[in-house]
C-alpha cells in the first residue's frame, strides 16, 4: 500500500507545478473552517472522520477567477489524498492530488500539498500556526502553472477560523 503511494507522490511532484490552494487544516468530524488569504477564500466541513468536503474561490489578476470543490480523503493520520473540480469562467476540471501533514511545534503544523489537473498544476508548503483554540494563522509558499500561460508564485499570508 506504502509503496503505490509514494510512487504516486512522487510523480505528481516531478511532473506537478504549483498552484495556491486552501491550506490543509485538522478538523474534527463536525467541524468548519472558513479561510481567508492571499487571493482566495474558502469554507471546509468535515463530514466524517475520513472526509472533508470543501469550496475555494482564488482570484488572480492574470487568470481570473477560479472556483474549487473539492474532497480530501485521510489515508492515514498524515497523507490525505485530494480529487476536485477547478471551474475557468465556463470551464470545469478535474484534479486530483495528495497533501501530507506533521506537528512542528505544540502550536505550530507543517504541510504539502499539489494537485495536477488538465491544463494547471500547483503546489503549496506553508504552516498553520495556532493562534487561539479556533483560530489559525497560514503562512506558505506557493506556486501555480496553468499550461500555456505565465506562472504564479509567491508567499501568501492567512487566517483561519474554525467553527
């Protein structure tokens, strides 16, 4: 199982540039993140021990607006595989992706995720550092390649509120 897994991972990481997606959040089943960031917001619920389901919108200049729903499923503790929709103005595409996880501190968690679809890729690292007990604050590197046009990436700044 380990090892499908890991050669998945690093296929999509040799071949997968990056994209700015919501950052991975822990939440217990029941519970809502809503986000804001540089350039997106989104909203998440955990519907079930193993399942979050989620909606992004991420504004760039260059691009415009994008739309995701998407689902994380928790594979294990630490790696969640990622399938969603990507909407381009009238234009829908699935992706799909992996994101893993870690405790870096008592306040502080680390992450990875990317996800490749037709026509993007992206990819984000960053730290979700607790700021109070519903209360996160996301920084990250990120970077997004849509095929055939120019590049971004960059540092993002955010907050998360979990309810």
């Amino acid at each position: 199982m380990k090892k499908p897994i890991l050669t998945l991972a690093a296929f999509m990481a040799l071949n997968a540039a990056t994209v700015f997606a919501a950052p991975l959040n822990d939440l217990s089943q029941g519970q809502t993140a809503i986000g804001l960031g540089t350039d997106t917001f989104y909203l998440e619920h955990k519907l079930s021990n193993n399942f979050t389901l989620g909606y992004q919108n991420v504004d760039y200049d260059h691009v415009g607006d994008m739309d995701d729903i998407y689902g994380q499923f928790n594979l294990t503790d630490n790696l969640r595989g990622i399938i969603g929709s990507r909407s381009f103005h009238s234009d829908s595409k699935a992706y799909i992706g992996m994101g893993v996880n870690s405790a870096l501190s008592p306040d502080a968690d680390g992450y990875a995720s990317f996800i490749a679809g037709d026509h993007f890729k992206e990819f984000q690292v960053g730290t979700n550092i607790k700021l109070s007990y519903k209360t996160d604050l996301n920084l990250n590197y990120y970077s997004f390649k849509p095929d055939g046009s120019s590049s971004k990436t960059g540092v993002g700044v955010g907050a998360t509120i979990k309810l």
